[in-house]
C-alpha cells in the first residue's frame, strides 16, 4: 500500500539528515520534494502546496530539542499535518435509529456490491447487530445475483424484488420488511452511475429523499486517484453524502486518493478496503495512515517522547519561578 509515496516521502525526508538545524533553505528543499512526491501520488496541486506551506510554517516556527535530529521533527511534523489532512479523528457511523438505514452510491465498478456484504459483516460480527442487505441495481440481475451469494457468504438475509423496476419501491418494501422482521441496520446497494448521467443521478437523488438513510456512502476505488476525488465531488453535490469508502486499497494504490477526498468535499473517509476477504474492512484512522504511508513509526513516537520530556522540564521550570 503506498510504497511508491512512501519511497519517495523517505527521500525527501533524509534531505534533512545530518543538519543541526532546521534553516528556510533546507526546509525548501525538503518540501519542495515532498510537494513533487505528493503530486507523483495523484494528489491535487493546491493540496499538495497547502500541506507544504503548512509544514514550512511549523517546522520553522519549532525549536528543535537537544535530544532530536532536525530530520526527525520534520517526520513528526509531516505525520501531523498528513493526518489532519486526512480527517484527524476517525468518523464513526450513525447508527442510532431502529433500523439505521445506510444508502451505498457509487461508480460502477467501484466495489459497492463487495462493500455491502463487508459492512453487513462487520456489523453483525463487531457490533452484534442484524443486518438486512438490500437489492436496488434493477438494471443489472447479475449485480442481484452477487448480493444474494455475498449475503450467503456471511450469513445475511438479503432482499430483493426482481419484477420490480422501481429502486425507491424496493428500498420501501425493505424498510418496511426489516422493521417486521427485527432487522436493525438496513444496507442498500444501488446501481453503478456516471455523476453526468442526469436520470440515474435522480434517481438516487429520489432514494435518498424516500428513505432519509441515517447514513449515505460514497464508495470509491481508491485506485483511480484524482479521477475519484473529482467524482466525489460531483455525487456529494447531488447527495450531500456523509462519509466515503475507500475500497482495493491492497492494490497498487498511488495515494491520491485518500490524502486529497477530505479537503476536497469535506467528508470523512469513513472505512477502507483491504483485500477482497469479507473480513477485509478496516474502520479509517487518519493517524494509522500517516504511519503507514510514513513508514516512520518509531521515529514518530521517539519525537512525542522527546516533546513529553520537554514539555516537563518546562513545566518544572516555571514552577520555580512561581
């Protein structure tokens, strides 16, 4: 996952490795790197020159402690800055109503139909609640005939109604199915759709108004870098949608992607994809993720250590001036 962004994050990050000090000069070539890794990554321009003058403001705005290498704080610097850019918090999901109602949209091909069946999984195994999964591509019986095996696979109940041609009809008839049949969380997968195709855009847009979903997804593949971040944009003006997936991020993923989606429609990426195993869902920690992509754990926590220690010292300090 992201070894080519985090190859070329390290080396841009060793610039700083053996200077004592963190100067404007070694910081602009530092960054400047950086900003070429991320753009290399798919990242958005302004994003990337944003993130930079970010890190450029704190990393010249910072004493560096006695105990740390200049390169070393400007890991710590550049994890931090990475992880806001991210979300900073994980987002949870809002699954207070009996049942909470989750509207799946998406891309053809984006990994939706998968991302239910997970999510169902997920629910009923970490958080012991029933799911009812729900067929709603009425264009595609193959894309039925995949929610019925997935829902076998885990042990789900699924619903569906192949006579029917009606989306929002059948989004009904589910509510309606799980709230006499004790079912707590209602998933809904919907067709694949173009955010320029007018009547399917509607059509969803129409779901939504139906059914008023506690919680509306955007899944994307996270391997289609700018292009899903574009596409983000284009649903959630139509949706208003409260979180997105990040699905195949066990491929060959730039990172573009997750680092730009949030800043972008400021949405939080609420779940990842990390394999095609239906126990392959990961709740997204911003944090873990500017580890992962950094590569640089342990030099993250020697950095917080060393910020503890000084932080004391000063505190023991100004207590005995008072």
């Amino acid at each position: 996952m992201f070894n080519n962004l985090s190859d070329k994050l390290d080396k841009a990050l060793h610039v700083l490795k053996g200077h004592g000090s963190i100067t404007e000069v070694n910081v602009a070539e530092t960054l400047k790197e950086v900003r070429r890794a991320l753009l290399d990554a798919d990242v958005n321009f302004k994003i990337a020159k944003d993130f930079t003058n970010k890190v450029k403001e704190k990393a010249l705005g910072q004493d560096v402690l006695t105990t740390l290498q200049p390169g070393q704080l400007m890991v710590k610097i550049v994890k931090d800055e990475l992880t806001q850019l991210m979300g900073g918090d994980a987002a949870g999901i809002n699954l207070s109503a009996t049942p909470s109602v989750i509207l799946m949209s998406g891309l053809q091909g984006s990994g939706k139909t998968t991302f239910s069946g997970k999510l169902a999984n997920y629910l009923k195994n970490k958080k012991t609640k029933k799911p009812l999964l729900v067929a709603c591509d009425v264009y595609r019986p193959a894309a039925i005939d995949q929610l019925h095996v997935v829902g076998d696979q885990i042990g789900v109940e699924v619903f569906s109604d192949r006579g029917n041609n009606d989306p929002v009809a059948i989004s009904q008839a589910a509510i309606a199915h799980a709230k006499s049949n004790g079912h707590n969380v209602v998933i809904i997968d919907t067709a694949g759709r173009l955010a320029v195709d007018e009547a399917m855009m509607t059509e969803i847009s129409n779901i939504h108004k139906a059914i008023q979903p506690q919680e509306t997804l955007f899944v994307v593949d996270s391997m289609t870098g700018q292009d899903a971040v574009n596409t983000a944009k284009a649903f959630n003006d139509v949706l208003n949608f409260d979180g997105v997936i990040l699905t195949k991020l066990d491929g060959d993923t730039r990172g573009g992607a997750a680092i730009s989606i949030k800043s972008v429609v400021n949405k939080p990426i609420k779940f990842i994809g990390t394999g095609e195993k239906m126990e392959a869902i990961d709740v997204f920690h911003p944090s873990r993720m500017a580890d992962r992509i950094l590569g640089m754990g342990d030099v993250v926590s020697l950095v917080e250590r060393a910020q503890e220690q000084f932080d004391e010292e000063e505190a023991r300090k100004l207590q005995k001036k008072i």
